[in-house]
C-alpha cells in the first residue's frame, strides 16, 4: 500500500490558505452541527435525525403504515428524511382525489408539513442555547478566521445544513455576507444575484444548499421569502417541489449551479468538512464540474471512522472499494483528495497515512494540530529503539474533525493581505 506523508499535504495546504490567488470555498455538511465543540448543542446526523422524526410521527397510526410502506419504496442507500419528504410530496401532487398509502391529498400534506415541523425542531439548536455556548460553538472560531482572511476573492461557503449557526458565528464576529436574500423588511430569494459570480464581490457568500430554517414559500405572490418565526412546518427545504415563479429556477437548482461555477473557475479550491458525500446529485455535479475546471481541485476530509460491535474503530477508507475512494482513485483525475482519519487517496493513489521520517521540533507548522503518531511496535528483532521497538511512522490524522480543522485554520497566521476585496 501507498504512503502519504501528511506533513507533505500539510504545507501544501497552508501556502494554498496562505495565498491570495486562489479561490477558496468550503462545502459543509451534517458532521459540522452535529460536532459543534460544545457537547450540549449538536443537531443529529442525518440517520439519527431521520430515526427520530420517524418514531415521533409513527405515534399516529395513519402515518405510521404510511411511513412503512414509504419506506419499503425507497432504497436503502437513499432513506433520509428528505427522500421521505421528497417521496411524501410527489405523492400528494399525483394523488387527486384517491388515496397513497392510506393517505389522501390532506393527508399527505399534513405529514409533510409535520415532517418539516419535527426536522426544524431538531434543527432548531439556537433556541436551545445559552449565551455562553453560543460563543463556544466552533463555528465562532471559523467565522473570525474568515473574518481575517482578507483575500482577492472573498471565501464562498455551501452547507446542506438548516440550522442558523453559520449565520449567528457570522453576525456575532461582524461579518458582512450575502446568502441569496434581499431586503430587510420581507427578505426575498434573488435568483439572478446568486447566478451571478460577480454581485457583491467583497462579501463572503454563504450558500444553504439545502434550504434552511426560516425560508418558506409566501402565498400571496409565490416568491420564496424569510422570516426567522415562520412556522417550521411550512420550512422550505430541498427537496420541497414547490416552485415560486415558473420562470425562474427552484432555489436549489440555482444554489447547486452556483456551486458548479465556482468548482468551474480557474484556481480554485473547495474544502469538505462534515460533507459524507451522500448526495448523489451534488456528487454528480461536482464530479462533472471538477472535470471541467482547468486546474480546480476538491480536497475532502472525510469522517470515515465508527466503532463496530466489538468497539473496535474502523476505517471506511481501509477499503480500496470504498465508493469515495473509488471517485477519487478514477474518477476525478486527480482532482479529487480524499483525507480519512488513517488512510486518504491523494493524486489517485490509495495509501495509509505515514510519516517519511521524525518530527523535527523545529518544523514552522506544528504537528500535533493535525496528526497523532502511533506508539512504537514492539518486535522480535532489534528495533530502532531500545527494547526492541519499531517506529512506524503511522498515526491518525485530526482534521476530518470539524473542530480540528477550525484550530489548525485559527493557529495559522492571518492569511495573506495583500490583495483587495473589491
């Protein structure tokens, strides 16, 4: 097996932070909520959420038949909370006036409407937060290095979560973005400002790719407003059907081509952090724009690992045919880095995570913030060291953790300021 040396990809990625000619996004997913630093505010994954939101509907016998058979419809790999929803409301839209799964037309939008209701609850961690947590969160920490990083072209960042917490990191460190919204009285989704990659370019953009808390659909004109007390049953979120003009795009749409452009531009860099790539669709569009874009590249640190029945820890990446592994070994042309706890496939190579050589203490970018090594193996032979132990160089690697990448972002030296952000 290959050997990557981390602290080789380590100082790549410091002078790509450090540099102000690329473009640097960052793709968040589920993992950030749910590991905020703070051990009393995290919103679940997406199975444990999709587990909750079950049991508490299934108190209704109605939607619990319906729900199990939604369920046998779905495949597997696919069942979430937003492949019931997606299910729900394409039934409720065919169903005239029959019945689905026991369910007529009414009856089906109620419980997308509850569906909606119990994910914004769980979603809905900024009320369940102190003013002391809420400076805690590492999304604070985040926000403030963003704030710093004074570049050519502001940072972009997606997130498929619904939760404000990017948002309240943002506003609390008094950092100006723009996330699609204008106005201020009755805030408006503005379709042509999110396609166009120059509107308000000294502004961080903020990208919920999913929808969020807070986004709903107004009747009175069908435009997609926001209104942070909107009732979280009738929470806009992907893959809602709903459509606001029919002669503009649904927002995710626009949001996922806003994506694609950005992978799509020269210099560029995207960062996934708490992403498990279990979207197929945005997969797809990312692949496809990776390999399009001249010298862009996605560098994913990829929470692979789980305690098996035994507690024993393993590793996705262990598996050569592990399907991330597999896009980033042939399918990305390189383009794709995928850095596990102990493995990672970089440059389309498969490998463990190895050090070349020692740790020099002298080195200008500590290790210890993104790498653990392992104690030395004892062997049958004389070893390197005394007692017969063998140093190997192996170790685990920190900042598929959302919270160790934010501490090895916010011990960097403020990146460069030489460039502007007009």
């Amino acid at each position: 097996m290959a050997q990557h040396d981390p602290r080789e990809h380590i100082r790549g990625l410091y002078q790509l932070l450090q540099s102000d000619k690329k473009r640097i996004g960052f793709l968040f997913g589920a993992g950030t909520s749910l590991g905020t630093g703070v051990q009393e505010v995290s919103i679940p994954a997406v199975a444990q959420m999709t587990t909750s939101v079950v049991n508490t509907l299934s108190a209704t016998d109605a939607w619990k038949v319906a729900l199990e058979q939604i369920k046998e419809e779905i495949d597997d790999t696919r069942y979430s909370v937003e492949s019931l929803l997606t299910t729900i409301e394409t039934k409720r839209e065919v169903v005239g006036s029959g019945q689905l799964n026991g369910l007529d037309n009414a009856g089906l939008t109620e419980l997308a409407k509850e569906l909606k209701r119990e994910i914004g609850k769980l979603a809905s961690v900024h009320d369940r937060m102190n003013p002391e947590q809420a400076k805690s969160i590492c999304h604070m920490e985040f926000a403030q290095w963003v704030r710093n990083a004074r570049r050519r072209f502001p940072i972009e960042i997606f997130t498929t979560n619904y939760d404000y917490l990017f948002e309240m990191a943002m506003e609390a460190s008094n950092l100006p973005y723009f996330d699609g919204f204008s106005g201020s009285y009755e805030p408006f989704f503005c379709a042509e400002d999110v396609e166009d990659m120059q509107a308000y370019p000294g502004l961080v953009k903020l990208w919920k790719l999913h929808g969020s808390l807070g986004w709903f659909l107004r009747e009175r004109d069908g435009v997609i407003s926001r209104d942070r007390n909107a009732d979280v049953g009738d929470m806009l979120i992907y893959p809602s059907h709903l459509k606001y003009r029919a002669s503009k795009k649904q927002p995710y749409i626009g949001l996922i081509d806003r994506l694609c452009e950005f992978v799509q531009q020269d210099d560029t860099i995207l960062i996934t952090c708490g992403y498990s790539f279990g979207d197929e669709h945005i997969n797809e569009r990312l692949m496809t724009s990776l390999r399009r874009g001249a010298n862009s590249h996605v560098l994913a640190f990829y929470f692979d690992e789980w305690k098996d029945a035994k507690g024993q820890y393993q590793y996705g990446l262990a598996d050569k045919n592990n399907a991330l592994a597999q896009l980033a070994t042939n399918g990305s042309q390189g383009k794709l880095s995928v850095l596990g706890f102990r493995h990672a496939v970089i440059g389309g190579k498969h490998g463990v995570w190895s050090l070349s050589a020692a740790p020099n203490p002298s080195e200008s970018i500590a290790i210890d913030l993104y790498y653990d090594q392992d104690a030395a193996m004892p062997s049958e032979e004389e070893g390197e060291h005394k007692g017969g132990e063998v140093w190997t160089g192996q170790g685990r690697f920190h900042l598929p953790r959302f919270t160790s990448m934010v501490a090895f972002l916010s011990d960097m030296a403020p990146p460069s300021t030489n460039g502007t952000t007009e």
